[in-house]
C-alpha cells in the first residue's frame, strides 16, 4: 500500500511545531544583538525630551513666546513629568497605538489645561495673548509626540517580529505552576516561552501547551538555545528545598539570570510573579539587570574608539598586512571561533602570526617560549600585542567591547584539561562581551593561560570585572594597557 505522502508531511509539519513551539520567534536573536527593554524606553524618553526643547527653542528664537516663555517652559517640564505618570514608556506587547497616542494627548492635554488656568490669572492686556500662545504649543507638541510615538510604536513591533525585542525565557521543571505561566505568556504575549527542562525522565510531558520539553536540567549548561534566553525560570514546589538547592547548583555555571518561581496555593503571590516576569514594562523586564544608561555610553565608547584607532593607524595596519605576507605563505588574517556574551560563539579575527600549516583552530596548544610555530612577524606583533588589531572591527560590529574579559578559544585546553571545566564559574565571564584588553590584562594575566592555577586567577580577575564594571573603569584600563603591554617583555605572547 502506498504512503499517503499528505498526512506524513502534515504530521513532520505538526512535530516540527510542537519542537519549536507556540512562543517560540520564527528568528532568534542572540541576547548580545537584541536590544534591553530598559534601553529602549530610555531612548523613546530622550526622543520626546528633544522634541519638546526643540520645540521650545525654535519659538525662541523665532520671537513668538512673548510673555508666555515661562508658561510654556513650565509646560514642558509638566508635558515630561505626565507621560511617566501615564506610563507612556511601558511600551508592553498588549497596549494598542490608539492607546499610546491617548496617553500623549492625555499628557499635553493635562498640562496644557494647568497653564491655561495659570495663563488666566495674568494681567487682562497679556492673557488673550498667553492663552492663544499654550494652546498653539499644545497642539504643536500634541502633533510632534504623536508622529514620533507612531514611528517609536511602528519600530518596536518591527523589533518584536525580528525577535530583537522580546525577552525569551526556558522553564526548569514542568510542574503547574510552568504551566500557569505558559498559559499566561501566551495570553499577553510579552515574553518568548523557548522551551522546558524536566528531570523526570519518561514521566515528563513531551510538551505544555505546546513548548516543548528539551531535556534534563543538566542539559542546560551547553544547550544551543542558551546564547538567546535572558532568564532561566525555576517551577518548583515550595517544600521541596533540597530540590530548590540541587536546581540552583545546577545552573551556577550558568551566566544567563536565574529567577524562582514557587509552584504555590497563594494564587495572589503567583499573580504577583506573573506580573513580574510577564506583564512588568519592558524597562524593566530583560536578563541580567543592566543599566540602560551605561550600557549606552560604553557602546558610544566602543564605536567611537574603534573607528578612530582605524583610520588613525590605517598605515600600520596596512604595512602589518604586507610584512605577514612577505615573511610566510598563508592568509593575512586568522580567525577563530570563540565564545562571547551569554557563551555566543562569535568569529574572533586576529593578524596571523603562525606557520599556516601549524595553525592551531581550537587552542588545544597554549603558546611556549620559542614556539617554532610562530613565524618572525608574528613574534612582533604578540610582544606587541599588534596581531590583536583586526579584533577593532568585532566591536563595531557588537561582537566584542573595548574592555571586557579576553574571549578565550572553545575547547581551550590548560595543561590538557579543558579550561571551562576548571572553574565552576568559568561562564560567568561572558555576562559581558568579550574585550580587546581587560582587568585581568593590566593586572598580569596576559598570554597563554595554560595552568589550572592560571586559569583560575584569570577567571578571578574577570568576575571581578564583572561586578566593578563602569565607565570610568573601563576608561582607566584603556590609559593603563599600553604602558602595561609595552612595559612587560616577561610574559609569553
């Protein structure tokens, strides 16, 4: 009898669903490139700001305010002040365009009627003046915010559809209060559900509404999903604390954020988490906690940096480029998958300094004294760290940042054992992206780290990095590396 073609492609078709899943993006963005609900309020309040000074400027400076330059300075400190307390900024999933625009209306609205009322008590020969003069500017501003709402509102879905916005979460432990919560995400549609780990073995489901059980919590740590999700969700019962213990040393080595939620009777104490991890505004719902401000400025830092280290030593790197080639056979450059934020594998690319023939893709040897791999350039350009230039280009693209723990090759060995399983918290250092110098590099941790001792002092001093990060930090290690790379001729490179 012949296969009846139509019902087994519309049963791949079904199991290909329920293995991706109902909340599960058609792209996923890897946690690095998708933008921090934090950030992105920030910005939409900075885009108002603008348009309100601006507005207030171009009046000045055209001689329209009159007497009113104070009435409407006021006004649009208020306009400001009311669009957070009408939580414009919230921007969730939910909230329709017709229901942002009358929060912006509501606001110069609002405010508006408070200057009115101030405008009718000046003196009678100033108040028709006045009053014509804050009505104009409310709908001036009421038009101005609407149109950039409207494009702020248009971007953001356009965010969501590319998975560049949403946050994406996976569940530990199908239990029903994973199931509550995916019924919940899939009502409100605020957060991607990736999937669901489970310790029961054959008694787990194959799926909960339709995401998908993965695995075994312990296959968590190495997952492919695991660069694309924010928070990992512990579901467990509340008196299962040996359980609580054992998920939450499971994940430690983990560097994506943890939160617990309590499988519990108290439905108001789970609605509160629910409104925690589903329904808070974007602001304040993404991974690890970051400062959106910081992270802003550090970006800034980054770009601004790296294009004019380019074109500055556009020269040498060109002059570079022709020693490589006239020393050896090989290409100019040479990359190398390592990991970067969130355990990203990203493609790291670096000057060669390598025999061809000898390169070595997964650093299963660390560099020695007087390695014979190393060709007569490339000996230069490691004592000088100058074979590090190409890696400019990963930060503009994101990839990596000025300062930020050296991204170590997948699979580096350290006195033949892998260097990630020497330190339970080996993958707490890519919380951040990768650097092009780091804490640990002005601190004596440069070249091969190639001892569990060696390791561990490195992982040390990037962790620490980790908690102390600023900008101000990151501005002092930039002034320290080049006297610290020129100044040690000890350290194997």
């Amino acid at each position: 009898m012949p296969y009846d073609t139509g019902t087994i492609d519309a049963e791949a078709k079904a199991d290909g669903a329920i293995r991706r899943g109902p909340l599960r993006p058609s792209r996923l963005a890897s946690a690095r490139s998708r933008l921090g609900g934090d950030t992105l309020a920030h910005l939409v309040q900075a885009s108002d700001l603008t348009l309100l000074s601006g507005l207030l400027i171009a009046r000045r400076l055209s001689g329209d305010l009159g007497n009113s330059a104070i009435l409407l300075l006021v006004a649009t400190v208020l306009v400001a002040a009311v669009l957070v307390t009408f939580k414009a900024y919230q921007l969730t999933a939910r909230e329709p365009l017709h229901r942002q625009l009358y929060r912006v209306i509501g606001a110069v609205g609002a405010s508006g009627l408070i200057m009115l009322t101030f405008a009718s008590l000046t003196e009678p020969a100033a108040k028709a003046a006045n009053i014509l003069e804050i009505v104009d500017w409310c709908l001036t501003a009421a038009a101005l915010l609407g149109a950039a709402h409207l494009c702020w509102f248009s971007y953001i879905r356009h965010l969501r559809q590319q998975g560049l916005l949403t946050p994406n979460l996976v569940i530990v432990g199908a239990t029903p209060a994973a199931e509550r919560l995916v019924s919940a995400a899939l009502a409100c549609r605020d957060v991607n559900i990736l999937g669901i780990f489970d310790d029961r073995g054959q008694r787990s489901p194959k799926h909960i509404f339709g995401v998908p059980v993965l695995g075994k919590t312990t296959a968590v740590a190495s997952h492919r999903l695991l660069p694309y999700v924010d928070r990992i969700v512990v579901a467990v019962p509340p008196g299962a604390t040996s359980r609580i213990a054992q998920l939450l040393l499971e994940l430690a080595p983990v560097p994506n954020a943890v939160s617990l939620l309590m499988d519990d009777n108290d439905l108001g104490s789970e609605q509160s988490a629910h409104e925690r991890l589903l329904k808070m505004p974007l602001a304040h719902l993404a991974g690890a906690k970051r400062h959106a401000a910081q992270s802003i400025l550090k970006r800034v830092i980054d770009i601004s940096f790296s294009l004019a280290g380019l074109v500055v030593l556009a020269p040498t790197l060109v002059a570079i480029a022709i020693a490589i080639r006239l020393d050896s056979p090989g290409p100019i450059l040479f990359k190398q998958r390592r990991h970067g934020y969130m355990n990203e594998e990203v493609l790291v690319w670096k000057f060669r300094s390598m025999r061809t023939e000898m390169t070595d893709y997964a650093a299963a040897r660390q560099v020695t004294a007087n390695d014979e791999r190393i060709t007569r350039v490339g000996r230069f350009l490691r004592r000088t760290s100058l074979d590090e230039l190409p890696q400019l280009w990963n930060v503009i693209r994101g990839e990596m940042s000025l300062v930020g723990p050296r991204p170590h090759a997948i699979g580096m060995l350290a006195n033949g054992a892998e260097a990630s399983k020497l330190v339970a918290t080996y993958a707490h250092r890519h919380r951040m992206k990768p650097g092009l110098t780091g804490w640990a590099a002005i601190n004596g941790s440069r070249g091969p780290a190639d001892t569990a001792e060696a390791v561990r002092r490195r992982v040390s001093l990037d962790l620490e990095y980790v908690e102390r990060q600023s900008v101000w930090l990151d501005l002092m290690i930039i002034a320290r590396t080049l006297p610290c790379v020129l100044g040690d001729t000890a350290t194997v490179r």
